[in-house]
C-alpha cells in the first residue's frame, strides 16, 4: 500500500449489472450513515427510510505541497547499504532495495490519491447552513452507482442535516492505494474531525471514520463511483 500522510475499503465497484444491484444497497447505506453520524436521528426512522436495509464541505482540499508529499512517498530512493536497513536480515527474508516506479504510474497514483482525497473532503464536510451546496459539491466528484444512490438520498440528507442543525468537519489524515490500474483503483482514507448539533448542544464531539473508495478515470478524471465506511 502506498500512502500518502496528511494528505491533500474489497474492491468496491461491481463488476456486473447483478452485483451493481447487490451493491446498491450498501451505497445508499452510506450515505444515510452519514446522516445518522451528523444527526444522530433515531435509527428506526433510517430503517424506513432505506426499505429496511439497514443494520444497527468545504468542497476542495488545500493540495499545497501535495506533489512534494506524494513524491517523497511514491517514489522509493535507493540508498547505500550504510545508510539504511538494505541486506538486513530479519528473520524470514532479507531487506531488499526497490526501484522507483515508472513516472506515470507515479503521476496516475497521485491523481488517484488526490480524486480520493477530494471526495472524502466533500463527503464529510457537511454544514445544515450550506447543505445543498455541500451535496452538489460531493455530486461534482462522483460518478455511476454512488452518484445515483447518493442523489437519491440527498434529500433526506438535506434534511436530516437542517433538521438537527448539524455541522460536522473532516479532515484527511492520510489516504492510501490499495490497488489502480490505468482505469480504477482501490482507495483507503482515514479521517478526524468533529460533529455539532442539537443533541450535542453544539458542543462538537469527535469522530474518526475510515472510507473505502473506488474511483474510475472518466473523461480525463478520477471520479468516486463507489464510497462505504469500513473499521
């Protein structure tokens, strides 16, 4: 896994119009879970609201001093034998030296990182005062399943949110690839921030969420088309 650090979970999209249906689910899941985060609404009502199915912005990321960053960690320097733990042996093998990756694969996994990076920003950003403008700006960065599923739910997000006059902050500790190809990839986010509303008396509570996300190259950019929370 390469991983970005205070940057900017199987794969997620299907393969088949029958598993998109299977998956369906569990994407509008996602997004009413952000709901019930942010709320804290009772969660029989969700039940309804989701058929039954479920169980138990700022709208761009500050990417000054990104390309530093990715490169530092998606570019692996060789270094002579003195200086690091090359030819070590550890007990089940030996340390080895990598090359550094072709230049485009690191430029498409920065892009990668970024699209993902981005969409988390958008996701978990979410303030009653600016929630449509908040929901457009996750919409912007998505596409296929999750922008269907997640403008289906906008409205009852939208209003969940105005309802326990919520605000909830996010902000990306690090993303990582869990696989790409020239077309998708597999990303993981770990995030902190804090959400505010009626039943916290507005005071902000903490709260850390890690995202699992698919994006897919589309028209020249990565868009999310498949978001779920995992532990």
């Amino acid at each position: 896994m390469e991983v970005a650090a205070h940057g900017s979970g199987d794969p997620l999209t299907p393969g088949s119009s029958g598993d998109a249906e299977a998956h369906s689910g569990s994407r509008l899941n996602t997004v009413l879970v952000a709901a019930v985060g942010v709320c804290l609404v009772a969660v029989i009502g969700l039940v309804v609201l989701m058929g039954n199915t479920y169980d138990n912005r700022t709208d761009a990321v500050d990417t000054s001093g990104f390309w530093d960053r990715a490169g530092s960690v998606l570019t692996i320097e060789r270094q002579d034998g003195k200086s690091n733990r090359v030819g070590e042996d550890v007990g089940e093998g030996t340390v080895e030296a990598m090359d550094a990756a072709p230049p485009a694969e690191q430029i498409r996994t920065a892009d990668q990182i970024e699209a993902a990076t981005k969409m988390a920003n958008a996701f978990l950003n979410l303030d009653y005062e600016n929630i449509e403008a908040n929901i457009e700006a996750v919409k912007t960065l998505a596409t296929g399943p999750f922008l269907r599923q997640y403008t289906r739910a906008s409205d009852d997000l939208a209003k969940l949110t105005q309802r326990a006059q919520a605000k909830q902050t996010g902000e990306v500790e690090w993303t990582g690839l869990v696989a790409g190809d020239d077309d998708s990839a597999t990303m993981i986010v770990a995030t902190s921030g804090t959400v505010a509303n009626k039943l916290t008396e507005f005071e902000p509570v903490a709260r850390t969420y890690r995202l699992q996300l698919e994006v897919d190259l589309v028209d020249g950019q990565w868009l999310t088309s498949d978001l779920q929370y995992v532990r």
